[in-house]
C-alpha cells in the first residue's frame, strides 16, 4: 500500500527562510544601494520585496514538491533521458509546414511593420548569425570559445576601415569579412589545438580581449575609442540617402525620401543571407564533416582512434564559425552606421554563449528562438533596463535546472536496415 504523502511545513519554512536570506546577501548590495555622486542612498524596501518574493516562491516550491505530483515530477526530471532525442524511421518534421509561412511572414513584415520594429528585428536576426556560427564552435565541436565576439569585430570593422582606405563598399566587403574572420579562425586555432575546457575558454578569452584593445589603441588606423564610420549598402549602385552623386535609390523610383527604406534592404539582405547559412548548416550537420564535430565533442580520443584527423576537425569548426561571426560584423556595421570598441566587449561574447547554451547544444532551431528572446525581449521591456543583466541571470539559472540541454533538444532520425541485411 503507498503511504500517503503529506507536506512537512516545518520544512518548507526553513527552506523559505534560508532562500530569503541568500537573497538579502546576494541582492541587498546590488538592489538596495543607489550611488548618488560620492554618495550613496539605502532602498531598503526594493530589497524587502525581492526577498519576500524569493521567499514566499521558495515555500510554495518547496511545499509542492512535497505533494505527490511534485515527487512525480521530480522523479520524471532525474531519470529523464538528457541526451539525443532518435526519432522513429520516416518521422516527418512538421517544419515542412512551418519553414514555408515563416519565409512568407518574414518577406511581408518590413513593409507592414514600423521603422523602430524593423531595426528590433534587423538586430535580432544579427544575433541569429552570431548565435550560429559559436553552435558551430561550442555546439557541435564542444570547443568552448569565450571570445567569438573578436571575429564580429573584425567583420564590422573590415566594412569600415575597407571603405574608408580602400573604397570597398557593402558587397565587396561581406565574402572579403568572411574569409578575414574565417583566417582569424585559423590563426586562433593552431596555438589551442592540444587545449580543451578551461585552458582552452582562458586563451580564447584573451583573443577576444586582444582584438578590442587593438581597436582601442592603434588609433593611427582604426581612430581607435573615437570609432569609425560605415558605409550602407547599394541597389545596383544606388544609395540610400538623400542626395547623392551616384543617384539615390528613392529618386531612380520615383519614391519619397523615407530613411526606413534602407533598413527593408539590410533587412531582406539579412533575411536571405540567414536562410542561406541555416541551409548551409543543415547541410554540413549531415555531412561526414559534420559527425566528425558531434565525435569530437563526445571523445577526442575516440574520435582520434578512428582515423579522423583532428587538426583539421577543429580548424574546420574554428575557421566556420569565425565566418558567420564577420558576416554578422558586416551588417552590424552598416545597420548602426557606425562603430567602435565598445560594442565588442566581452559581455557580448556570454551573451552569444548564452543563445547557444540557451537554444540547446547544436540544436539550430533552438539558437533562433533563444536569439530573438535575448535580444528582442530586452527592447519590448525597456522600462526594467536597470535590472536586465540580474533577470539575466536569473534566466541562466532557471534553464539550468529546468532545462539543461535547451529549449530544444538535439534529434537524430532513426533509420530501418535495408532488406535482406540481418539485425
């Protein structure tokens, strides 16, 4: 006979009383002191309502847990399979359905949405890129890279500086950002080839932090903090802008001046370039290539015991990656107009890592719905700015223990041996 489950108050006080402590220390300095010039004032009640939320939370959790549906699901969490999800033989994905009407939606959108929704958009789908090229890297690869953020620098600022002494515009410049991030991969991974976990998040840390500063300091070339400007793209030769010599996109058509038109080109531009690196990933995920990551990142041992030479694995991931990152420098560079060593810190590089970690380890779909939900929430809920980075990290923490692997987990289709081979 099962014995009936109670719920044990008691205990659900003591954890609701040490949760609400572990508040006030944790947020009591950070919530509850506003500097003020050299001084600072007490809020003391922004920090007792913090911690009787994480208090009164804590007992509720606590005392559901105890109840059978919480053991149940408990239960379910700590024998739920966390791995690969192996679909059955001819699983038929319903993206089949939903890729169509997400083209169709995505095509309509910058002429019925408004300017300031198009550039939320344009910036969520550049960290789309981003999000993808570190799946490359720490997804499939399991080379954990914290300086990604230094081969977005080098795409925006190959747009700039090219423009400004060499006269390259948009296009020239984004297959030529490509191959210069692509090279950078490279450089970046020879020295850590026999590297792995910490030793290896440490160097490439440091590679990052060497680019900005490098940005930062060689002020003869790249105007170092006073950042440079870059150019926007052309149709077939004609600028977006007012008045130009070249002629200007708006009169050639015969339109209205509306500065909302250049941002519908950068994002059409966008739109395809992103199905295009989605195709191409989907792609190499099924290519020998593409397994020869998932081994690596499983066991390097094993994966050298095969036969399979990893020097160029990792070079191949490394040299991928940094790719869609200066692709993404690109079109960061001509959406602000501008740039300069302070959009490429290294708070940008943890949060890329978080869209990956986030979205699921080498899950695509994932890292596109984890991209828009960091970039795009923050914007829609301006009014909670100062505290964006503290419910940040109170994300991080709640997928880690609901969701380990992501939002959306890795699957595999199944295959059914042919007729006549034996089981």
């Amino acid at each position: 006979m099962s014995q009936a489950v109670g719920i044990n108050f008691k205990k659900s006080s003591i954890d609701a009383f040490i949760a609400g402590l572990m508040a006030l220390v944790l947020f009591g300095p950070i919530v509850g002191v506003v500097l003020d010039g050299y001084g600072f004032n007490a809020e003391f009640g922004r920090v007792a309502w913090i911690v009787a939320i994480v208090a009164v939370g804590r007992f509720v959790m606590s005392s559901f847990m105890q109840t059978e549906k919480g053991i149940a699901l408990a239960f379910r969490y700590a024998n739920n399979d966390d791995g690969v999800t192996v679909l059955p033989p001819g699983h038929k994905s319903k993206m089949v359905w939903i890729i169509p009407l997400v083209v169709v939606i995505g095509l309509v959108l910058p002429f019925v949405a408004s300017k300031y929704v198009l550039t939320v958009i344009i910036l969520g789908l550049i960290y789309v890129l981003l999000g993808l090229g570190l799946n490359i890297v720490v997804g499939l690869a399991g080379l954990l890279d914290l300086g990604f953020v230094g081969f977005y620098a080098i795409g925006a600022y190959g747009l700039a500086l090219g423009y400004e002494n060499l006269g390259l515009g948009f296009w020239s410049m984004l297959p030529i950002a490509a191959i210069m991030a692509a090279v950078a991969g490279a450089i970046l991974g020879f020295p850590v080839l026999r590297m792995h976990g910490d030793y290896l998040a440490i160097v490439t840390l440091g590679f990052g932090e060497i680019i900005r500063l490098i940005l930062t300091n060689w002020a003869s070339f790249t105007h170092g903090p006073n950042g440079v400007s870059a150019p926007l793209p052309t149709f077939f030769g004609l600028e977006f802008k007012r008045r130009s010599s070249e002629g200007t996109f708006h009169e050639f058509f015969n339109l209205p001046y509306d500065s909302a038109y250049k941002y519908m080109f950068i994002y059409l531009v966008l739109f395809a370039v992103v199905w295009a690196v989605l195709f191409i990933k989907h792609r190499l995920v099924k290519m020998p290539i593409g397994r020869a990551w998932e081994a690596l990142r499983e066991d390097e041992i094993a994966c050298r015991s095969l036969g399979l030479n990893h020097v160029l694995v990792k070079l191949s991931a490394f040299m991928i990656g940094a790719s869609t990152g200066g692709l993404a420098g690109v079109f960061f560079a001509t959406y602000q107009g501008f740039v300069n060593p302070s959009s490429f810190t290294f708070f940008e590089s943890a949060l890329i890592l978080a869209i990956v970690v986030l979205g699921g380890m080498g899950s695509t779909l994932g890292v596109v719905i984890a991209a828009f939900c960091l970039t795009v929430l923050p914007e829609m809920l301006r009014e909670f700015a100062e505290y964006r980075v503290l419910m940040f990290g109170i994300l991080m923490v709640v997928m880690m223990i609901w969701k380990p692997r992501g939002i959306v987990r890795v699957t595999r289709t199944g295959f059914s041996p042919k007729k006549g081979v034996a089981k």
